[in-house]
C-alpha cells in the first residue's frame, strides 16, 4: 500500500510539472535570419508572461498592436530601429500597447505619421507600461497615451528628438493624456518643432533628473507643459528655452484651467535656462489661488531680472551693482545674472557647484 501511495503521488507531480510547464513562459528570437523574422510576427504568437528578443537591425514598414500582458520586449545585440515609412498599426502608430504591466527596452521608432498627424512611436492604450533606454525620432508623437484613469507610464532613460511640423495639430514630443500616473527620469527631450517638449494631462507626475533642452534650431513652444494641472513634481531636472522657442513661457501649469480639486506644483533643484535675448518667463501658473506651490535649492540663469518679471513662482530681486547673482524667494534659489558666473556654469553643462546655495 506505502509504494502505491508512493507511485500515485509521483505521478501527480510529474503531471503538475507537464501542466505548469505547457504554460511556462517562453522568450521569442526575433531577427533577419531568425523563424520570427519581424517583431509583429512575434506580436502575433507570443502570449501573456513571455518576452521578445528583437535582434539589432533595421525593421522598415513592420507595425504592430500588441495585446499581451506581463510582456517584455527588449532590442538585444543593439539598439533595433523600427522605421515607418509610411506604415501605422490601425493608424495610430509603429507600436499599439494594449496589455499590461508591458516592459519595452532599447528600441528605436522612428518617422512615425498618421491619418489624423498623431502617428506616433507609440500608442499605449491600456494598463501599466515601462519604456527604458529607447529612441524616439522623427515622429508626430513620440509616445501618446489614451485618456483613462487606470493607465500609467513609466519611461526612463530615453531620448525624444526631432518633431515635425503638422499642421494644424501639433507636434510634441511626448503627450501624456488623462492618465492616473507619469513617471519620468533620467531621459533627454530636445529639437521640438512648434509643439511641446512634454505635454501631460496626468493626475500625478514625478519628473526627475531630466534634461529638456530645445538645442540650436529647436522651436519647441513650452518646454514642459501640464494644462489640466494636477500634482507635479519636478525634481533635479535641467530645462532650456533656446532663441527659436516659439513661446516665451518656459513652463506651464494649468493653462486650460485646473481640472483637480488638487492641485500641487513643486520644484527641487532643478536648474532653468533662459536664453531669450528679451528675458521669458520661467514658470507660468493659471488660477495660482487654486494651487499649491514650492520652490526650493533651483538656479535660473538669465531672463528676466527683478521683482516686475512676470513668474508665478519664482519671485526675484536686482542684483547689486556688479553683481553676478540675484536673490530670488525661496530657500536655496539663486538667479544667475552675471556673464562670468553663467560661463562657469556652460562649462560644467548647468551643473551647480557644491558651494552654489
């Protein structure tokens, strides 16, 4: 009786494992000279848990919409880059996001257009997704998320370059609709062309240790720009309005009215660069009775100086004669005025040094 009890529960586990095993997660090899030779042939087969291989090369035409969830797709051997030319997943974009809790890592979409001029690099449409260490080129949009609630997006370490003109819409680099979260870090946003460097409508937005930088020939409008208001935090970022802005106004917040009965505004460290010869404006806020805000250890460097400049943040004073800094309200922030103290700061990229307040 004991090697039957025995011999019964063996082969219930040797069953439990068969079971378990047909439904392991699997890792697909997608490349030129792989069985999968497109990332929309992998879109196709691949399921809920698994992860997808993209080989370095080049990927031109090939759209997809990917509906799988706890999916991780990553280039390997490089960096591959997915190339429009004219294509667009249900016309929205190279990549459609329709699952959850979705990885996408070190990829390149590129030429991005569409029937309604939002094509974009990509679409996320549902759920939880994590974009790392990935390029975004040339596109209508570069990432567009939808307007629901339950969404998030995370992106990190990633370059957003180059929009296009499309007229009568605009261009922005990255569009964050109604979502319930945006997390953005360690990324470079630069060269916008009339729209905006980051637009977001989410209710929550924690932007850190990024640099906004429109570069020689970019005519972004507003380098960031958060028109529903909301809670943001901008922390440790470096923000450059260059001569060709299209907008005087560096940042905004709550530009088509407040839509929160909550509404936070906080920035941390983060150094602000004005290069308009005229002097722009720093921080713009609609409705400031409406919103909370704090500024605390941030270097503005040029614009306007004195207490007449238009900035719902950051109030200032004259420097004294001759002097390269001005005060401005609020622990630790100091307005760069003089030539020889901004070129200090040029040379080591806008970083402060650690005597700086």
């Amino acid at each position: 009786m004991g090697k039957w009890r025995v011999f019964w529960s063996s082969l219930g586990l040797f069953w439990i494992g068969v079971v378990s095993g047909a439904g392991a997660a699997e890792t697909w090899r997608v490349g030129p000279a792989e069985e999968l030779r497109t990332p929309a042939e992998a879109a196709a087969v691949a399921r809920d848990g698994d992860t997808v291989e993209v080989l370095a090369a080049t990927y031109v035409g090939d759209v997809a919409v990917w509906p799988q969830k706890r999916l991780t797709i990553r280039g390997v051997g490089g960096r591959p880059r997915l190339l429009a030319a004219g294509q667009a997943a249900e016309g929205k974009g190279i990549w459609v996001m329709r699952g959850d809790e979705v990885v996408v890592d070190n990829i390149a979409f590129e030429g991005a257009r569409g029937p309604n001029l939002n094509g974009s690099g990509i679409r996320h449409e549902e759920g939880a997704l994590t974009v790392r260490n990935c390029l975004f080129h040339d596109n209508e949009m570069g990432i567009l998320t939808a307007n629901k609630a339950s969404l998030s997006l995370v992106v990190e370490n990633s370059e957003f370059s180059h929009g296009v003109l499309v007229t009568p819409r605009i261009s922005h680099l990255l569009y964050a609709g109604r979502i319930g979260r945006l997390e953005l870090r360690g990324s470079y946003f630069h060269h916008g062309r009339v729209g905006h460097l980051l637009k977001s409508r989410a209710r929550v937005n924690l932007i850190e240790h990024n640099r906004f930088t429109d570069e020689v020939g970019g005519q972004a409008s507003y380098e960031l720009d958060f028109p529903d208001g909301g809670l943001v935090f901008l922390i440790g970022n470096l923000v450059r309005q260059s001569v060709g802005t299209e907008n005087r106004r560096m940042i905004a917040f709550g530009a088509e009215g407040p839509q929160h009965d909550d509404n936070v505004l906080a920035l941390a460290g983060n150094t602000l660069v004005d290069d308009l010869p005229e002097g722009g404006e720093f921080v713009s806020v609609w409705s400031p009775e409406r919103v909370r805000m704090m500024a605390v250890h941030n270097v503005l460097v040029g614009g306007c100086v004195g207490s007449l400049c238009p900035d719902a943040v950051f109030r200032r004073s004259l420097p004294e004669v001759g002097g390269e800094t001005a005060a401005v309200e609020g622990e630790g922030n100091v307005q760069i005025v003089g030539a020889e103290a901004r070129a200090v700061l040029e040379a080591r990229g806008f970083r402060p040094p650690d005597d700086m307040p």
